[in-house]
DNA sequence: ATTCTTACA
DNA sequence: TGTAAGCA
C-alpha cells in the first residue's frame, strides 16, 4: 500500500488542471505557494507540477480559508502536524527502553548502566 | 498555447 | 487578489 502513496504524490498535473480541478486562480495557487502552503515541483524549465495530495491539500486549504482560518493559522496547523509526524520515531525507541527496563525488574536482574554493549 | 515573474491606473 | 507586460 506504499505504492499508491507514491502515485499519490506524483507531480505530474499543470497548473492550468489544477486551476480546473480546485476552482482557484492560478495567481491563488501561486500565492499559497508563496506562502508554503503547498511546494509544487518543477519542471527543467521552470513550470509547476502537482501531484493528487497537492489537489488535496488545495482544495483543504480552500475550506479553511472558507472556515475564516488566515493564511498563518493554517500555517500553523499544517506545522504542527509535520513535527508530530517526525516525533513517533521517538516514542518507539523509549517505548522499547521502558520495556526493557521493566521487563529487566520484573526479571530480578540487576544492571549496571555504565557497561559498554548496553 | 501555456506558464513564469514582476509590478501596479 | 486581479491584471498587464515581456519572456521562455
């Protein structure tokens, strides 16, 4: 299923569908891009490409706007689901360092934590 | 024909 | 945000 999220997110849509598809001024979408809201690639020569998730995100961004959201708040929201993205790495390895931790009590064993190997 | 950047009666 | 100008 890591397949479709690769097609997903393939940039491959010009900026004259998008505009079709979203309803949105081609100088919109290139404001929200301004303003990171969306980070389309490119082309050698210079031209936008979309993919589906940016579709998405557009047509997202456009409720929020609809929603009386500012242009920062929705930087905002779009900021804080990135880092809560990157952080359940983190939680896994202390996940696993508290289950080891307990399994070793509960096993009675003593560890010194200053051992090289651990 | 389309898209891009820059600028503003 | 709209729109015009001059490029690519």
């Amino acid at each position: 299923m890591a397949e479709k999220e690769l097609r997903r997110n393939l940039a491959v849509l010009p900026i004259g569908t998008i505009r079709e598809l979203t309803d949105l001024t081609d100088r919109q979408i290139r404001y929200y891009e301004e303003q990171h809201l969306i980070m389309p690639q490119r082309t050698a020569s210079n031209r936008r490409m979309f993919s589906l998730n940016d579709v998405d995100r557009l047509l997202e961004i456009k409720d929020y706007l609809d929603a009386g959201d500012s242009i920062a708040d929705i930087q905002a929201i779009y900021s804080k689901k990135a880092a809560k993205q990157r952080e359940p790495d983190l939680s896994a390895h202390e996940m696993r360092q508290a289950l080891a931790s307990e399994f070793i009590n509960l096993a009675g064993f003593s560890v010194n934590k200053k051992r090289k190997g651990y």
